[in-house]
C-alpha cells in the first residue's frame, strides 16, 4: 500500500502534547455510527479516530477502571516503534536489511549456549537478515511453554539475554510458507543496543522519537528482560494519543511537522506494502486492502487509511478465551471508521 503524498500545510505538528480536536467531534455522522458500533462492544475500553489530524471522534467506556490517560500495554503494537527504530537506524547506515546477525554480532561467545547446539544449527541462524526479523521470514519460531511451581503456563518473554535470543526460539524450516510470525524476540532490541550510541530502545526513542512526538519520557512504560533490556515485540505501555502519534506520523510519510522529517517516507511506503513475499505483512506492520495496522492482541491497535486521510486507534480489555473474536471485531470497528462511505466533515477542522 502506497502512503499519499501529503502537501506541507496539511502535516499536523506531532510534537504538540494533543491533536486538536474539530468543533463538531463527535457530533458529525460519522462519528454516530463509529460510536454506536462501539457501545455494543464490552471489551472495547477506549476509542479515537482522526480525520486530516483532527479527533473528529472518540469513546472511553463509562467504567472506574477506565481512563484514556493512564498507560495500557500495546502488546504487539510494540514492534512497529521498532521498526521506526530501524527505519531511523538504516537512514542514518547504522545497520543494512540485508546485513545478518553474524555480521552484527560478531562475539563469538554471544553464540555459545549451554544447550547442545548443532553447527547447522548455528550457521543457520548467524545468516538470518536484519530483513528477516521484520517481515517475520526467519523461521525463527517461540520456544516451548514452560510451567512454574504452581502449574501456570509461562511464555517466553524473547529472550532474557542475548544469547537467549539469538538461540532459544524454534526453527522452522518450510519451502511452502516462508512467513512465520514471531510473538515474541528481542534480538531487535539488542541491535539497537549494539549499533547505536544508546542502551536499549527506550534511550533511543527518549531521544531521538519522542521529543518530536511530544511523548514525555515519564508517559510510558516498558517490559524488561532480566538483564534489564527492553522487550522488543511487546511490553510497550502507552496512552491512546501516543499510540495515535504513531499513526499520525506513518500517514504523513514519516513528517512529525512540516519543517522535520523523522524518517524517511521511502520507509514509510516499505514498511507498508506487503514484503518478501508476503500478502499482509510489511515491516513490522499489517497491511490490508484499504489499510495498514500496528496491531496488539486482543485488539490494541494502529489502523490508518490513506485514501480517507484517517487514523483510529483502540485499547480493549483482554481474554485469552476470546482473543480470535476480539481480532475480528477490532478490524470490523477499524474498516466501518476508515470507510470512505462514512463522513466525518473534517473539511471543517482544517486551518
């Protein structure tokens, strides 16, 4: 999917704490029909959509235990700030796609596990891309659960080291399906780590992302591994506007106002097309007929549509029972507010 060209006058400055909202939010046709969908949703906890950079629309469920401005974990809406993350990192030639993880991390004791480990094992994941990791072609796959003390079933968390990450996942080897989606990694976070001048992703996007986003560094929250590196394919907490900053930036081509580009509208159009022979997944990013989503399980989403200059997002309350159900409904919500059959009048809102 090609993001639009956007004229200079029309790129809303993301560094501003809030969006500015339309005289007639949620007062427009619109916005009717999007809320009324969402009161028949229990899950949904909040809602915001945006038309041209305005919210021309939004919900919080009337409930103690809801309020759109504490942090609530995005899950896997975390990879895509990282794949911002890579994106910048390209730019700037601190890493290549096409560069593997052998040439990256060429410490030879990083690849020594205490498990046994066959040479084929290993040459084959050293030559694993950069490339990859981001459109989930490695054919690296989730370890098995584990069980604690009390029975629960533990998932891994990517990897608490390096070395974990690099050599605890599963391969998986298929000549008919390449894609293999991974939950959960940090091997990511660790090349920031060693290809930047800063810890973790969290040091990056503080210094780098965030000022131009106007994110507090105090505004979020973050997993860590017991090393203390920040999770890469999930873990991330953030606000419904911040998680809409994300969004805002991708439709504007990688422009955080105007004047600034963040990164490079090349890797916007990438990340959000289809990619190694994928039909739905860019980099880091899902992609539709219509759409592209940074998108969390149980329905913690990004959905932006260029074609109606929309962005909305969602946080829901989550339940393993039913997570496939909140998928579909979080993508039915997301198709009926970016649907160019759905009129907000945003025209209105426009400086």
């Amino acid at each position: 999917m090609a993001v639009a060209t956007r004229n200079a006058a029309n790129v809303v400055d993301l560094s501003l704490p809030t969006f500015p909202s339309c005289p007639i939010v949620n007062t427009n046709p619109g916005a009717d029909a999007v809320i009324r969908l969402a009161r028949t949703i229990p899950e949904l906890r909040a809602l915001l959509v945006l038309e041209h950079g305005h919210v021309v629309a939004d919900y919080t469920r009337s409930s103690p235990d809801v309020d759109p401005m504490v942090p609530r974990e995005v899950i896997s809406t975390t990879k895509s700030w990282l794949g911002l993350i890579i994106g910048q990192m390209i730019q700037d030639s601190l890493v290549r796609l096409d560069e593997s993880l052998g040439e990256i991390f060429a410490d030879p004791d990083v690849w020594r596990s205490h498990k046994t480990t066959t040479e084929e094992d290993l040459e084959f994941r050293k030559s694993i891309t950069v490339k990859e990791l981001l459109t989930m072609t490695s054919g690296l796959q989730l370890p098995p659960t584990t069980t604690d003390a009390n029975g629960n079933e533990q998932w891994s968390d990517g990897g608490g080291t390096l070395s974990e990450a690099l050599l605890e996942p599963l391969i998986v080897r298929s000549a008919a399906q390449s894609f293999h989606y991974l939950g959960a990694n940090n091997i990511l976070s660790y090349i920031v780590s060693q290809r930047t001048a800063f810890a973790s992703p969290r040091k990056y996007l503080e210094a780098k992302v965030f000022p131009w986003l106007g994110i507090p560094h105090d505004a979020i929250g973050w997993q860590q591994n017991k090393e203390g590196m920040e999770l890469a394919f999930y873990g991330l907490s953030m606000t419904l506007t911040h998680m809409a900053k994300l969004g805002q930036l991708f439709l504007q081509g990688g422009r955080s106002s105007a004047a600034h580009s963040l990164v490079d509208g090349d890797w916007v159009a990438a990340s959000t097309c289809p990619q190694s022979g994928n039909t739905d997944y860019g980099y880091l990013w899902w992609v539709y007929p219509t759409m592209f989503c940074a998108q969390g399980l149980g329905g913690q989403d990004v959905c932006v549509c260029p074609r109606t200059d929309r962005v909305i997002v969602q946080q829901r309350d989550f339940n393993f029972a039913r997570g496939k159900d909140d998928v579909g409904s979080a993508m039915g919500l997301a198709a009926l507010a970016l649907s160019p059959d759905l009129l907000f009048t945003a025209d209105r809102c426009r400086d």
